[in-house]
C-alpha cells in the first residue's frame, strides 16, 4: 500500500532547537523521512537545512561552536529595531544556501512568521529559503524583523510555537511534533500569598568602562547579554525568557486543540535558550527521544497502510 504522507512539525526553542538535527537524524535511521516540514523559528532553521540537503553541514557548523565564536556572531546594532542586526548569521547561511528557493527542493517546506502590527500568521512557502529562515527566527527587540513581500515580519513562535496546523494543511496523514521547550515551564504553577518585599542585591547596575577602552565594553556587553555570574539575568536573557514563557502558554493551547499524532520531546532540561555552545548534548538528546518514542511512530505508520519499519 502507498505510504501515508508524513509531515514534521519543528518547534521553536533557541539554542534548544539544535534537538531537531537529532531527532531528523535518528528518524531516517529508521527509514523515516517526512514528505512535509515545517518549522518555527530554530525550528525552520533546522527544517529548512534539512531539506535543503545541508543538514551535516549544520550539524557540523552546530557541534563546532563555542562561547567565544558564538558572542563573535552577534553583530550588534543599538541604533536600529533589534540587538542583533543578523547579518553575519545571514552571511554564514548564504553561504551554504545562497539563492537556494523553497518551490525549488525535493519536500515542502513552510516557515512560519509573524506580521508586525497585525500580528497575522504568515506561511513562507515559496521564495528565497534563507529569507524565510531569518523571518522565522527573528525574535522580537533581539534581531531586527525583515521585510518580505512589504511586510514585517518576525519570530512565528508568537503565533504558532509548533506548526502542527501548518503540516495538515499541507495534506500530511501523520504528523509528528516536535518541542524543544516543553519542559522549560511544564511544572509553573501559581504561588500565592507571597510577600511584595524586594531583595537587596548589590552591583546589579553595570559600571560603563572607561573611554577608549574596547577590550572592557565588549566584556559588559557580553554580561549583558549572557548574565552576570551573581544569578542576575542580562537584557536579552529577560527578553527571550519572558518570550519563551508566552511560547509555551500558546504552545499547550494549540497542541491541546490540534494535537498531532507523535509528540517527541526531548529532555533538555539544564540547557538554556542561549547554550548554542552544546549543540553536541542537544542532538544526542533530541536522538534518544526518537528511541523512546519510535514504537509509537512505527505503530501510527503502519496503521495508516504503510510497511512497519525494520529496527
């Protein structure tokens, strides 16, 4: 019998997307390859790589990261919409996807963005695959929006964290998901009756280095950025937490109203949304969520007509 049509929905989750290339990886091990993919934010980064066939090279860019080269990818821009201009990011992949074209590659794909002021869904179907990658991933005040087809757009999490829609509507029988932030604020809980008395912390606000002095801004940029050693989060590590808590809240509400077949989660706990240096430990654990899981993908594939896959 004709094998059912299988889509991937790949969530967002920062650094803790890099679970994709574990779970794709481990999926085609066991003869599965979904036919439609689609991905929000690190989510379409990983899916458009994929399909694209440069998945590897991901995985190889991925595991050779460090701290160090990660803070040397941040070009920061403090006079325009976004910390983060985004352009050595969009360099790098240029230079692997350069005028590559989603209608152009052999599965579907869709990124998923959110409008600027309407707050619209937006599906990236066809054109530029590293154009629609960056709108995806653009997350609010970090990375400034791009503007495609005149619209702003930025980070689809807002609007749909784990595009398990997007895949049924592109006709999939099966639809497997994906979320990398699952267990980031799975236990939150209401705390009542506590006491409105402020901590006293010393230190918090940052002392500006002297004039002229590079080597000193760069390292208050860099505690700025990733926190301080005190516990004391930084700007950006406010921002994509509390955009991360909202992703998690929409998340729940929408899988729990258009659950999809399989939900893989991997455990990622101990890994935060700015650890793109451990993209080695992210894969292994995005891997061995497919293992746990892959009785159930088997069983939903064969239900639907397909020949069970050999282990």
């Amino acid at each position: 019998m004709q094998k059912p049509k299988i889509g991937i929905a790949l969530g967002g989750g920062a650094a803790r997307g890099w679970a994709h290339i574990g779970v794709l990886n481990a999926l085609a091990k066991y003869g599965i390859e979904p036919d439609i993919v689609a991905g929000t934010s690190m989510g379409a980064v990983v899916g458009g790589c994929y399909v694209a066939g440069k998945i590897d090279t991901l995985e190889d860019f991925a595991r050779s990261l460090t701290r160090r080269r990660v803070f040397s990818l941040l070009d920061f821009n403090f006079a325009g919409s976004g910390l983060i201009s985004g352009q050595r990011l969009c360099d790098s992949l240029d230079s692997h996807l350069d005028d590559v074209s989603i209608e152009a590659m052999a599965r579907e794909f869709v990124a998923v963005a959110t409008e600027y002021g309407t707050g619209h869904e937006i599906w990236l179907d066809h054109g530029s695959l590293v154009s629609a990658m960056r709108a995806s991933y653009a997350l609010p005040g970090i990375f400034r929006p791009v503007k495609i087809g005149g619209r702003w757009l930025f980070d689809g999490a807002l609007v749909n964290p784990v595009p398990v829609s997007v895949c049924r509507a592109f006709g999939a029988r099966i639809v497997i998901a994906v979320n990398p932030v699952w267990d980031t604020f799975g236990r939150g809980t209401v705390i009542a009756n506590q006491e409105a008395r402020q901590d006293t912390v010393e230190g918090i606000d940052e002392p500006l280095p002297p004039k002229g002095n590079g080597r000193a801004a760069l390292r208050v940029m860099q505690r700025q950025f990733f926190g301080k050693r005190d516990g004391a989060p930084g700007i950006s590590s406010v921002m994509v937490d509390a955009f991360n808590i909202i992703q998690d809240r929409i998340a729940r509400s929408r899988l729990a109203g258009d659950p999809p077949d399989i939900m893989i989660s991997p455990k990622l706990c101990g890994i935060g949304l700015f650890d793109f240096h451990r993209a080695s430990d992210a894969i292994k654990r995005g891997e061995e969520a497919v293992e746990r899981e892959f009785s159930e993908v088997d069983r939903a594939v064969t239900a639907l007509g397909a020949q069970p896959v050999a282990i």
